[in-house]
C-alpha cells in the first residue's frame, strides 16, 4: 500500500516526495550494514559476509599460525565480521551452523578429526579450554541486550 499510494496512512495529507525509495515486499535495502525489508529471506544479508570471513581466514591460513593465534584471528575475523548484523537483524542457525564449522575447520587446520571437543575449546583458560568465540552464547547475549 504504502509503495502504491507513497503514503504511511491514507490519511495523510502529503504524499512521500517522488525521491524517496520505497522497497516493495521481498526487497532487501541495505542500511547501515543491515538489510531490511518485509518479507526477505534472511540468509540473504549474511551470504556476502560469510564469504568475506571465508576469504580472510583463507589468507590467514597461510601465514601458519600458531593455535593461539588462530583463536585470535578468529574472534576478530569471525567475531567482528558479525557481531553488528547479529544485533541488527540477528543470525539465522543456518549461518551460525556455517560459521562454527569454519571455526573449527580453521583452528584445526582442515583436520577432519579434531582432538579436542568444540565445547572443551570454548571453555575459560581457567576451565581448560582455549576462550574461544562461542557464537551461540554471544548472539544469545546480544538477544537479551
């Protein structure tokens, strides 16, 4: 209606100017990094960002780090590469299922066997764990916030 009649209530006396863009239903608008829309599928706003976190540890990987360093590269590259559109729009499972298996697959090295379990590595240091990123817990924080 609103694309239609460039309204917001039909009772309004001025029209939105021709200027504006108005999305219809199933058009995402990119706004400040989050996508918006009515009736968006929301995988879309995460693909473009998932392949960026992709191509970083990609690069990343080649440089050897040690597995500190790959617990380091992963909560800047992973963790700050998400943490604003999680809390603009949240994270779908789907995308946080992707992201911890590249998680795991970069701390291990594409090791299909990991020695240690991903809970045990997301466990405090003082827990014997490695702190590393536990999305679950961090977009679950961000819901609650």
């Amino acid at each position: 209606m609103v694309a239609t009649t460039r309204k917001l209530n039909p009772r309004d006396p001025n029209p939105l100017p021709e200027g504006t863009r108005i999305a219809r239903d199933g058009e995402a608008v990119r706004m400040l990094e989050a996508w918006i829309g009515n009736q968006i599928e929301n995988l879309t706003p995460w693909e473009p960002v998932i392949d960026k976190i992709s191509t970083k540890l990609g690069r990343w990987k080649r440089a050897h780090p040690t597995l500190n360093g790959r617990k380091i590269i992963t909560q800047i590259i992973v963790g700050g590469h998400t943490q604003f559109l999680t809390q603009a729009q949240g994270m779908p499972k789907d995308t946080a299922e992707i992201l911890d298996k590249m998680i795991s697959t970069f701390i291990w090295k594409d090791d299909s066997s990991p020695r240690i379990a991903g809970e045990t590595l997301r466990r405090p240091i003082n827990q014997g764990g490695l702190d590393l990123l536990n999305l679950e817990a961090r977009n679950e924080a961000i819901d609650i916030i």
